[in-house]
C-alpha cells in the first residue's frame, strides 16, 4: 500500500465518520486508522568512525643476495608458499667448495700437528711456547673452516620466514652482487591495518575492542590489537592498529575502511516499511492522515531507519505494509 491510497482510505474513514455524525453525534467514538500505526521512537545510537587504511603485515621482506655469483637455479616463484628457511634459488658456488675443501684439509693437518704436540708436551719435550703456537695454528684452522662454511652457506637463497613469495627478481644464469634483490617473501597472516583515530574517539578504545574492516563489497570482522599511548600533537589522533580476520578478497596491501568505537547520539527511528517508496510518511493525528515528506538516515538494523527530519518523536505513523 501506497501513501496515496493510505491517503485515500483516511479521508474516505473520516467522510464516513463525519456524515454518520450528523445524523446521531457520537462525541466519544474515535475514528480508527485504515491500518496499523506505529510510533516514531527517541532511540541512542553510536556512529563508528570510518577511516581509511591499508592492510599490511609485519613479515614482508625483499630477500637480497648475500654473496657474488651467477644464479644457476630458481626453485621458487610467484605465489608459492614457502617454509622458514627453504631455498629459493642458488648462485655458482665451485669457488667456495673448493675453499672449504682447502680448510677442511688444513684444519685437519692441524689437528694432527696439535695431537702430537700434546703428546711431546706430556713428555716434557717441548716448551710451553711451541705448544701455544700449535695450539694456536689449530684454532685458526678451525675458524677457516667455520668461515668456509658461511661463504658457501651464503650462495644458498634462502626464505626469512614461512610465508608466499610475492615478487620474483632473480633469472636464472644473470650475475648477481651482494645487496641485489631476488625475491620478496610475504606472510599471510595476521593482517594488521593501522588508523590515526581522533583523541575524543579513542579514549574508548582498548586492547580487544571490537572493530570492522570493509574493503569493497566485502566485510570482515577485526579487533583492537594496540593503542597509542600518546596523542599525535600535530594531528590530535592516536594510532590505532586492528587485527582483520583473514577472508578471501582482503589480503596485504588492499586499501579498506576501518569503522571503530563512535559516539554515543540520540535520533528518531522508525520501521523501513512506514515510509513509501517515494519518501513519503502517512500520519496519523486528530482522525486524519496526512502525507509528510520524510529524510531517512542510515539502517539501524532490527528493520528500523533513522529518521533525520520531518518526524517527532511519538507521532504515529501509519505502515506501508501490515
């Protein structure tokens, strides 16, 4: 039903009404509406604050190479998850085997020279310096090892942390320097968004704080992981970073809007279904109904919408809808 015909079916009830008057007054029958009314409400509502962020996490590394070389294999690329540690590619490393091999071979000659020194030195043969010495020569030799080690261990590219790679710069047979950019490692997981809320906003905020985070067409729900301590003085705002819970369409780097705390205000609501499609209110006061143009606001959930003007609290509103 309309507000035309709701308009239609009150003038024809107070026709009726009034006609029948005329001809035995009943000053204490009321006339009844043409349909079910209800009451605007005085309602308090709290308005989140919507700010804009982007999603991000801690764990987003550009994996450089750490040692000189050309790369001979790539075993990892776009969009493979990785495991901590897993190798994603190698450079050319025959020079550094063979200089682990070389001080593999000298620590080992030392450490024969050092047995039999002990041995001299239990016997009293030798002095007390010689003995240092050897003992010294044995200890550098196993530092030479242990630096063998690392050179070679360096020509492996390695992930920093479980995650998926994300960028891929390396190519295969291309030299590569120390510092240069091969992959980039991202984890998936927790997404993080930070937002510069008002200092007025944030004083309701706390650790735990329920939040929401909107990225498009899609929302997912998220929670307070910190609050600044301190207020911005150049901006009047405190940072805030919320933890979203993973869905599919939100991931690091999208831009969202984070909606959070609000303040508490009072407002008029009524059922959605007491206005017309063409914004029009039947009200129903003294026996009639009168069409009134009315601004709605935003949902307030339950089938109620705010009502920013043309109503008061109280007045009975007549339903488009049983």
């Amino acid at each position: 039903m309309n507000a035309r015909t709701l308009a239609c079916s009150a003038l024809a009830a107070a026709a009726a009404i009034g006609c029948g008057a005329a001809a035995s007054p009943a000053p204490d029958r009321r006339v009844a509406p043409p349909g079910p009314t209800v009451a605007v409400e005085s309602v308090t509502v709290s308005t989140p604050v919507d700010l804009p962020a982007q999603v991000y996490v801690e764990r987003d590394a550009v994996v450089h190479a750490r040692s000189q070389g050309t790369v001979n294999w790539i075993g990892a690329d776009i969009g493979q998850p990785v495991r901590a540690g897993q190798t994603l590619a190698r450079l050319e490393s025959v020079d550094e085997e063979i200089a682990l091999d070389r001080a593999v071979n000298a620590r080992d000659l030392s450490a024969g020279a050092a047995a039999r020194q002990r041995e001299l030195a239990g016997r009293g043969m030798v002095t007390r310096a010689d003995s240092e010495q050897v003992e010294s020569q044995f200890r550098q030799s196993q530092l030479a090892v242990r630096q063998a080690r690392r050179d070679l261990e360096l020509t492996r590219v390695t992930a920093p942390f479980a995650g998926v790679v994300s960028a891929r710069y390396a190519r295969a047979g291309r030299l590569a320097a120390p510092g240069d950019s091969l992959f980039r490692v991202t984890a998936l997981a927790p997404l993080l968004a930070a937002v510069q809320v008002p200092e007025t906003e944030a004083r309701s905020l706390r650790a735990g704080s329920v939040a929401e985070v909107v990225a498009s067409s899609i929302t997912a729900s998220a929670r307070v992981q910190r609050v600044a301590p301190v207020v911005d003085a150049a901006s009047g705002t405190r940072q805030v970073i919320v933890e979203v819970r993973p869905v599919r369409g939100i991931m690091p780097g999208a831009t969202v809007s984070v909606r959070l705390g609000g303040a508490s205000r009072r407002t008029l609501a009524l059922p959605k279904d007491a206005v017309s499609n063409d914004g029009l209110a039947m009200v129903w006061s003294g026996g009639r109904a009168t069409a009134r143009p009315v601004t709605l606001g935003g949902d307030l959930g339950g089938g109620r919408v705010e009502v920013l003007a043309g109503l008061a609290a109280g007045e009975q509103v007549i339903r488009s809808r049983p």
